[in-house]
C-alpha cells in the first residue's frame, strides 16, 4: 500500500472498518472475525486509539498473528503488509469479506461501529441464511404430514406437466418424496418447511411470518389509511390474491390494443409488480420473524421483504443463486418464473416502457426494498395545468376550482380524478369536507 494511503487512513477515525491497534491483544481475534462477518476492513497494529504512530515490530507482529487467525474457522481472507512511517514500522491487515460465516472459539462476531459483538444463536441462524449457507425451506417443519394437501401436490404436478412438459409418474406420496415437499426426520415423514409454505392449505399456522401485510394509505405521510389487508395462504395463492387485488383496486391511467382487443394501463406496471411479489415471497429470509409488508400512498409503491440478496447477487449481476431453492423451483414449474434470474430485469423493463413509473432497489444488510415512484411526467392538457395552478393559488374544494376553470363541477372532479391516478395531486377528507392539494410538482 502506498505510504500516502496509509497516512491517510491513519488521519481517518475508527470506525466499522478500521481499527488502531497499539500492539496485539487477546481482542485482536475477535476483530479479524467480526470484520470478515461484516463488510471487510483494516487494523492497523502499530498506532494507538488517537492516530499516534507507535511501532511495532514487523516480522514478530506478522507471524504471531499467523497464529492468531488459524483459530478462526473456516480460515478467512486475511492479508498482511508492513509500512515504515520514519523510524517506526507498523502492520496492515487487510481482512476481507466474503459469503462465508466465521467463528472463533465456537462463537460468531459481527462489527457494529467501532465494537465487536457475538450474535445469539437465533442471530447466527438467520447470518447463514443471509449468506445461503443455510435453506430454510429445505429443512424440516413443525408440522404433521397431513397439513400437506395431496389436491395442492396433484395441481402442481399437472401444472408442471403443462408447462414445463415434465410428466409425472408414480402416487402422488412418491412425487412429494422426490419433490422434497415431504422429508424424513429421524426415520418419520415430515414436511419441509418449503412444502409446507407451498402445499398447506394454512402454513401461517406453523410459520406466521409467512403472511403478506398491505398498507394504504391515503396521504405521503401515511397518517390516514385506506385499507389494510393480510394474503395467507400457500404461497402460490399468496401471489394470485395480491395480482388480482391490484387489477381490481389499481387506477386506469389509459390503454392501448393488443391485438384486437383493449388493454388497460394501470397506475403502476402489472409485470413488474408481480415479479417483484414473487420475488420477494421466494428469495425472503424466512429465519426472520418479520413479515412481507407493502406500504401504497398516493406517489409510491413500497414492496419489503427481510433478507438482503444473498453474496454474489446485485442489481447489476441478476445471477440465480435462491436463498429458497425449493420455492423458486416450485414457482418455476407452475410457470411463476418464467427464466431463472430474469426478475430483476423484467421488474427493470417493465417500469422503463411505463407512463408514470420509475423502480430503485433498496438493499440493506437484512432487508430489500422495491419501491415503484411515480416519478416521470406525463403529458398533461392545459386545463390539467390550470387545474394544478388553481390549486397552488388556494382554490381546493371542486366547486372552487370548477369556477376558476371555468368547467362544470362533473368535468372537473373527473379531471382531478385524472390528477389523482397520475400521483400529482391528492384528496383529503370526505363530503363537503374534501380538499384537494398538489402533492408532486410538475415541471415545465
């Protein structure tokens, strides 16, 4: 490393990933782990807590941290360079990250701003499965087998059969053993956990968290709700009530022919926001307790799901590597996946080639977010326009802005209706009470 770079990260403060170290310690083990569990890092041996260049010597330091590190288990990417400052000398450790989870004396450690801490076992679990070492659906569930519904098992069969051409062959037990909808544990038949989230006609009973929350609500600050609704079920149900609440409640912003007949435009792109529920149902880290929620007002779209995407997998590099393989596969046989790692893409697509729509993922360590904006300007009439400046100058009941534009009081609320679909203005209140007030500024 450059003797500039060094100075520079000496200048710098502690922090997630960089640590002063005066010389080794019996914490120093714990620092190499917790940073190979987190993002990666340096320590620098040889300077003390306030940046002051101490010294140390070099090759002892070096080997004896060697030692140090063949405790951690399994052996993390740990690289180490010795710079001289002057007269002093001091060593680099570069500790890297990777999809791996490490310990050292049987415990895990994570880095949490200038500290380590040792992760709980359920703590530990739930890394894993951030970091696919462990599937969840895979493993076997708390449940009896007669929670799995052969009619479900049959259906899908079929189904595969139709759509992927796969014949089945055998009963329909034979075809779950294979399928891994059923397992055995300690010589009985149990399900897994992904057959039960698939082929239980009510898995919320034994995983709670499976469930899908929706929030609407009815202004920005989501002070107001519309409706608040809960999707249970096997997943595959899951998905179809979420699509067909969204065709009935989502507001027609237009059309256009497909073929010989019309199709209507939603408020927000269909495709995308189905790929995006899939996605979200399949790749989530179901170790965590929390739910699948999402939140509607009147300018966004938020889908939330716990688990980040697993090591490897970004919005750049879309590659297929399930945190549920066994749900993704299932999805894919029924024809919920059309191609393997093509979601992300389609969701991009889709909202690229609609009237109001923009998409950004939001990634963070233990949650995704997919939030649909209507961020794009549409092409609006000039009375759209008076409309919007009537209501910027104080006019926000109908009957007030009808007299300012100069249209029937019918013609208007249709118009601001329009305004409303389009995520530019909003509505509050009811009766003679209502308001109207301009939400997203439009450009010239």
């Amino acid at each position: 490393m450059e003797i500039e770079a060094v100075i520079r990260m000496i200048r710098s403060a502690e922090g997630e990933k960089l640590e002063f170290k005066k010389e080794i310690s019996r914490e120093i083990g714990k620092d190499v782990c917790a940073l190979a569990n987190t993002r990666g890092g340096y320590i620098l041996l040889g300077v003390d807590d306030d940046g002051n260049i101490i010294g140390v010597d070099a090759e002892k330091t070096i080997q004896r941290m060697s030692d140090i590190v063949q405790g951690i288990y399994p052996a993390p990417k740990v690289s180490f360079e010795k710079s001289s400052i002057g007269a002093k000398e001091i060593v680099i450790i570069q500790v890297e990250t990777t999809d791996k989870l490490f310990s050292l004396g049987n415990v895990v450690y994570i880095r949490i701003g200038r500290n380590n801490r040792p992760l709980s076992t359920q703590e530990v679990i739930e890394k894993a499965a951030e970091s696919a070492i462990v599937f969840f659906d895979e493993l076997p569930a708390n449940a009896p087998p007669i929670e799995i519904q052969d009619n479900h098992v049959e259906r899908y069969l079929k189904e595969r059969e139709k759509v992927r051409g796969v014949r089945f062959r055998g009963t329909i037990r034979e075809n779950a053993l294979k399928m891994k909808i059923i397992i055995e544990k300690n010589g009985k038949i149990v399900p897994s956990n992904g057959g039960l989230l698939f082929f239980s006609s009510n898995p919320q009973k034994y995983i709670p968290n499976s469930r899908v929350r929706l929030i609407w609500f009815e202004d920005e600050e989501m002070s107001r709700y519309r409706d608040d609704k809960e999707f249970s079920g096997p997943l595959w149900k899951i998905t179809d009530d979420i699509e067909h609440y969204f065709s009935k409640n989502l507001r027609i912003i237009g059309g256009d022919m497909a073929g010989w007949r019309r199709r209507e435009i939603l408020e927000y792109p269909m495709e995308a926001l189905r790929e995006a529920t899939i996605n979200a149902l399949i790749h989530r880290n179901y170790f965590d307790a929390a739910e699948t929620i999402i939140f509607i007002t009147p300018s966004r779209m938020l889908i939330r799901n716990p688990g980040s995407f697993p090591p490897g997998v970004s919005i750049e590099n879309p590659v297929h590597k399930p945190r549920n393989p066994l749900l993704s596969q299932y999805m894919y046989d029924m024809g919920y996946i059309e191609k393997y790692g093509s979601g992300i893409n389609k969701i991009k697509r889709a909202c690229e080639e609609h009237a109001l729509v923009e998409v950004k993922f939001d990634l963070l360590p233990y949650r995704t977010e997919v939030v649909f904006e209507k961020t794009k300007l549409f092409e609006l009439t000039e009375s759209d326009k008076t409309i919007i400046s009537a209501i910027q100058k104080g006019k926000t009941t109908s009957t007030e802005i009808a007299e300012y534009i100069k249209l029937s009081k019918v013609s208007t609320v249709s118009k601001l209706n329009n305004l409303i679909n389009l995520g530019i203005i909003a509505k509050e209140g009811k009766g003679r009470s209502t308001r109207y007030r301009v939400v997203r500024a439009m450009e010239e």
